[in-house]
C-alpha cells in the first residue's frame, strides 16, 4: 500500500502532464480481419504467426458487467495485447503480467511471466477490436488467447485526506464520514448526503486493468467534497457515477485553487470517467485543467461546471462521448478552449456553453472554442446549444476575432442533431465566418485529406437569435385518457432551459379533444412553436372475477367457473340459487350478461334449488352440460322438466328426487331420450316419466 501512496503524491505534483499514445488508422479503411470473438467465460482464441509487421484481430464482445479475465498461455516469447477502438486507434497496450508489490501474479499459471494478462469489466454489450502479437519475431510460436471469469480480484483502495500527500484508506467498515461508505468486494463507493471533507483518491494493486467503470460511485441525495488540495478526486481507476443526487465540489477557503476538480489522467494509461445518472457540479477555481480525464462519457444526468478558468480547459479528454445528459459550462468564464478533446462525438444528451472573450493583458481581444475535437468531431443526435457574450468594457470591433464555435483540424462530421449558435449583432461582422469548421492555419491542417461534411439532416440555426419554431422540442406524451383534470405533459428541449431560454402554455387540456402546447421563446429566443396533444375517452377497463366469486342477476345467482372480462372474454358460470326467492317458472339461459361481462351457463349447482316449495317448472338451458347432485331435490310442487340441453355428461345424485308429490314430465331431446333415461335413472330420480 505503500506504493500506492507514492503514487498518489508522484501524480500530485505533476498534476496535468499526460502522454496520449495515439495510432490512427482512417475510419474507412479499419476493416481488421478477425480471426474470432471472445464474449463469454471459456471462449478462447488460437494464434499463429503473429509478428509486429503481421498482427492478430479479435472482437471482444461483453456479455456480462462482472470482472474478466483475459490472458495469452505462449510457453515462451513476449506476446502483446492492444485495445482499439472502433475506428482502430490504440487505446491501450499490455506487454507483461500485472504486478503486486514487485511480484508477477501469473493468474492462470502460465509459467511464463511474459505473457499478457488484463481484467477487464465492461458494460455488457460494448464490443471493443483487440490486435496481438509476438515481441520476438525469430520465435513466433503459436499460443490461445483465453477469457475466464476472475475469481479472484484485484485489490482496490479509496483513499482520503486533506490533500492525498499523506491519505488513509476507507476501510469497508470505517464509519468516520458519515453517508460514505465502500463495498471493496463489488468496488462500489456509496455517498448518501455525505459531506466529506477530505479530498479522495482511487488505486488498484495492479494496473493491468481495463475498464469504462470498475469503480462504480453511487451518488444519493445531496453530498459534497471539501478540500484545499491539488486535486479534490484523484483515480488511477475507471470510474461510474450512478444514482440520481448531486455531488458537488468545494474548497474550503475561497483562495485556494487547485490544479484539478477530478484528475484521471496516469502516463500511458487510458481511464475512463462516466456520469449516468447525477449532477456532478462545482464552481472552483483551478489552476489547471478543470476536468482531466482521459476518456470522458456522458451517458445520463449532469455534469456542471460555473466557475472561473483563466488560462485552461474546462474539460480536457483524449476521447469524448456525449450519448445522453447534459454538459452544462453556459455560466462559466473561460478563456481557452471549454471542452477540448482528441475525439468528439455526440450522439444524444446536450451541451450548453458561453463563449467569453479572452481578452488578458498583452493579448488582443480573441474568442476561443466551445468544442474542439483536434482529429475529429462527429455529431449523430443530441443537442449543442452555444452563445457568444458580448465583450464589455472598450474593446474596439476591429480588434476581435477567434476560432470557430466548434472545431477541428482533421474532420468535422455532423450528420445529425441540433446545433444552435447564437452571437450579438455587434460579433456577426468580426466572426461572421466562425461557426462550425476547420482550423486551416495550423501546421497539422492538410486539405488533401481533411473532412468538413455538415447533412442536411442536422437542424442547424445560427443568428444574433433562434427562431423558436426552429427548436426541436418534444412532448413527455402524445396521447392521454379523460379524468376531468388539467393535463401538463412536460416539454422536453434539450439544451435549453425553461424560464430562461423559453416558458409553456397549455390551452385546451381538460376535454376531450386536441389539446395546445404553446413553447414561447425568450431572451435570445424569439417566436413561438405550437405542439399538440390528444384527450380521449377512457378504455373500460377489463376487469376479470377470478374463479369461484359469486355474481348475481336479478334473478339468480351464479358461481363464476371460468374467468370473462368486459373486453369480449366470455366466461362461464354455475347457477347456484335464486335470488328472486318468489321465483315460480325456473329459466336456465344459455348465456348471461352481468356487469358488462358475457359468461355461458354450463352446470347447475348441487343443491341450487333444494326443497323450494315454490318452483312449478323448470327450462334447463342448450349448454348445460351437468345438473349437480340435490340440485332440485324435495320440490314438492315442480311439475315439469324441459331440458334443452343437447350436451348433458351428468346429473348428480338425486338430483331430481322427491318424497312427495305427483309424477315428474321430464321432457328430453328426441334423439337422446336413451342416453337421458339412463342418466337419469343412475342420479336415482323416482316418480318421473320422460318423453
């Protein structure tokens, strides 16, 4: 543990310095012959004359978000894993065996500490190429590369301390910070209303690691990091914010900056910083880079910065991946690049910022840029909301310039999304071509191979104000069901924000019929955008009595057999007695309706009219298919029978018998009179006649 420490305090000082290891294959060309697939534990892959000049693909595909385990069994040579992505650029590479404390582990006992190993915890479904090889091209002997399920873990630590000089490490049963606490056997760092006021370090015993969040920190309710040192959140591990609360990041006196708010970045290692779920905020002063991570994906939640950066990137990664949330730096003065990244690309969520003119001593006036993507941006969905602030004080017009909005000098790709650029009508004249382009006045910037494609399928908007038509907006429904109650669907706009850039009127949203949206721009926002919505009448809901409820007309009682429902499922049901108890002239129907639910009537129940003194005759219905035992047993008085039914299995026991009274007519159909005699003489009825 003690060379964790030293690593912390080596990383402290030299907060910022980073080695992107950078192999760029073009997009187009990158179609790697794989030689197989691992996705799951057991799945291995052969390898044969594998050199440098001669490299192995394979496709790794997570089937799982447990730990991995992945590693080459060569009985001799140097074999070598790179991790690229899906564009074939290095991501990653590992040569030897994980070490603990100067000892290799050799996990799979191999024999051979030259061989490559990597745990390796993915979200499942990411799908990453791996390129192998063999170090010494005189002795390329064959060998598998194999995935297993790591049953034993890699250590991993969190650390605190008023500055990570000197830190302590959070125990699994240390409750000296309320509201913190870290499940070491899942990697899982939980802050619930925690106000910790240390800064906080994360640490694996071994760097062969790869992952897009092994250490997962669940955010809940409202927590904060207090702490004057060089970096509040220091990981030498990838990291998961989760939960739906809010971090936020302070210092505990007003003058001290720090290098960093969260610093990622180790010398030739890629890790990841993913935000799903929380708003992860602050309003620090750095002295640094605000943000220094490596690989930076924005899947969901917020991820806020509102402070004052001078001299720095808000945001600086090698790759940047905005899939859902919201990147939010619109109230913070920064005079470099805000969000600055090797890769860019937005596919979903939004980005909101303020562009702020650099104006520092000795400088001319020089507006930088909101996202700059030096090998590329490429923009598939979301939104880019971006505002250009009028300079105050005496800054002459013809001393003002600056980059593009959004830049790159390789390639520029938007082939959807929304982008919204708005500038003053005193800057469109002074930038009036800086938009969305190429940086073409650098050394790197070559026109034979650069890219600048901008589809029509992106919704582009650009002026000293947006038109509000020309917003994307959604609604949270489309449809909804009548109540007699106002309905408000929230209107979804992303990158804007309700109350300063546009407010909601609803009209017509009580009764039945086609109810307004009315999303009124405001500020920089002008005009108005009308969305509709319906009311409609409610769906009778199909209830369903379970088997075995009693249910009654207004002449019988009936026992439901099978289940019906009001949306057409007929059911079936038993008759079991009389609810008109002065009933005379007995009617069993074929079918019943009772409460909107259809059932057929297939049986009359044992002992349903038992000893009625009443009933004269009796009608049994076309389905009945059995007559329970006593069902008409002692009715003195009951004269005659007609039975219907051309499907009766059975009459039960004594159904129709009597102690006195004169002889039974039973009335049958013609051609089962043979079969109803003998049904009827096994029941044992008596003093009865069928015709």
């Amino acid at each position: 543990m003690k060379k964790i420490k030293n690593l912390f305090l080596i990383s402290c000082m030299v907060a910022g310095a980073f080695l992107f290891s950078d192999k760029n294959v073009n997009a187009e060309e990158f179609k790697p012959n794989v030689i197989g697939t691992l996705t799951k534990a057991g799945d291995s892959v052969k390898v044969k004359d594998a050199n440098k000049e001669n490299n192995k693909y394979f496709k790794y595909v997570s089937s799982t978000d447990e730990l991995m385990y992945l590693y080459t069994d060569a009985k001799s040579n140097d074999p070598v894993i790179e991790v690229l992505d899906k564009d074939g650029k290095l991501i990653e590479k590992y040569d030897s065996m994980s070490q603990i404390g100067g000892e290799f582990i050799d996990y799979a006992k191999t024999g051979n500490y030259y061989n490559a190993e990597i745990f390796i915890k993915l979200k499942k479904g990411e799908e990453y190429y791996f390129s192998t090889y063999l170090f010494d091209e005189e002795n390329l002997v064959e060998y598998n590369v194999n995935l297993i399920k790591a049953t034993k873990k890699p250590v991993v630590d969190v650390w605190y301390g008023e500055t990570l000089y000197n830190p302590k490490k959070l125990s699994q049963t240390d409750n000296s910070i309320a509201g913190l606490k870290y499940d070491e056997n899942n990697y899982v760092l939980t802050m619930n209303n925690a106000n910790i006021p240390y800064a906080l370090g994360i640490a694996a015993e071994t760097t062969n690691i790869f992952s897009d969040g092994l250490v997962e920190i669940k955010v809940l309710g409202a927590n904060t990091i207090t702490a004057d040192s060089e970096s509040l959140l220091y990981s030498f591990e990838s990291i998961v914010f989760t939960g739906n609360g809010k971090l936020t990041f302070k210092t505990k006196t007003d003058e001290f900056a720090p290098y960093n708010i969260i610093n990622m970045i180790e010398a030739n290692k890629d890790k990841v910083c993913r935000v799903n779920g929380p708003t992860i905020e602050s309003s620090v002063r750095t002295k640094n880079i605000v943000f220094d991570v490596n690989i930076f994906i924005m899947d969901g939640g917020k991820f806020v910065y509102s402070g004052i950066q001078k001299e720095n990137n808000i945001l600086r990664t090698n790759y940047l991946y905005v899939n859902g949330g919201q990147i939010d730096v619109a109230d913070a003065t920064c005079y470099s690049d805000l969000l600055n990244t090797n890769y860019a690309e937005v596919n979903g969520g939004s980005i909101r910022a303020s562009l702020k003119i650099f104006g520092m001593s000795g400088y001319d006036p020089f507006y930088k840029t909101a996202l700059y993507g030096k090998d590329y941006v490429r923009i598939n969905g979301g939104t880019i909301f971006i505002k250009y602030v009028e300079p105050d004080g005496d800054v002459k017009d013809e001393d003002i310039s600056g980059f593009n909005a959004i830049e790159s000098i390789h390639e520029i790709n938007v082939k959807g999304g929304n982008i919204y650029i708005v500038k003053p009508e005193r800057l469109q004249k002074p930038l009036e071509d800086k938009w969305i382009g190429l940086y073409t006045t650098g050394e790197k910037y070559n026109p034979e191979k650069a890219i600048l494609f901008i589809s029509d399928k992106a919704n582009i908007q650009k002026g000293s104000t947006i038109d509000m038509s020309k917003v994307e907006c959604s609604l949270e429904y489309t449809k909804c069901v009548y109540d007699g109650k106002e309905k408000k669907p929230a209107v979804n706009v992303d990158g804007l924000v309700e109350g300063t850039d546009y407010t909601v009127t609803y009209s017509n949203n009580i009764n039945l019929g086609t109810a307004k949206v009315t999303v009124t721009g405001k500020g920089i926002f002008t005009g108005k955008k009308e969305l509709s919505f319906t009311i409609e009448k409610p769906v009778v809901k199909a209830e369903t009595l379970k088997v075995g409820a009693t249910i009654k007309n207004s002449d019988y009682i009936y026992k439901v057999t099978k289940a019906g429902s009001k949306d057409g499922k007929v059911g079936e049901v038993s008759v079991v007695g009389l609810n008109k108890k002065s009933l005379k002239k007995i009617k069993i129907a074929a079918k019943v309706t009772i409460d909107g639910v259809t059932y057929k009537v297939t049986s009359i129940g044992a002992k349903a009219f038992k000893g009625n003194k009443k009933i004269t005759s009796v009608v049994i219905g076309k389905i009945v298919k059995k007559i329970g035992a006593n069902a008409f047993a002692n009715c003195k008085k009951l004269k005659k029978v007609i039975i219907n039914s051309k499907v009766l299995k059975k009459v039960g026991k004594k159904a129709f018998y009597r102690k006195g009274g004169k002889k039974l007519t039973i009335k049958v159909p013609k051609k089962l009179k043979k079969k109803y005699k003998k049904l009827l003489k096994k029941a044992k009825t008596n003093k009865y006649v069928v015709k």
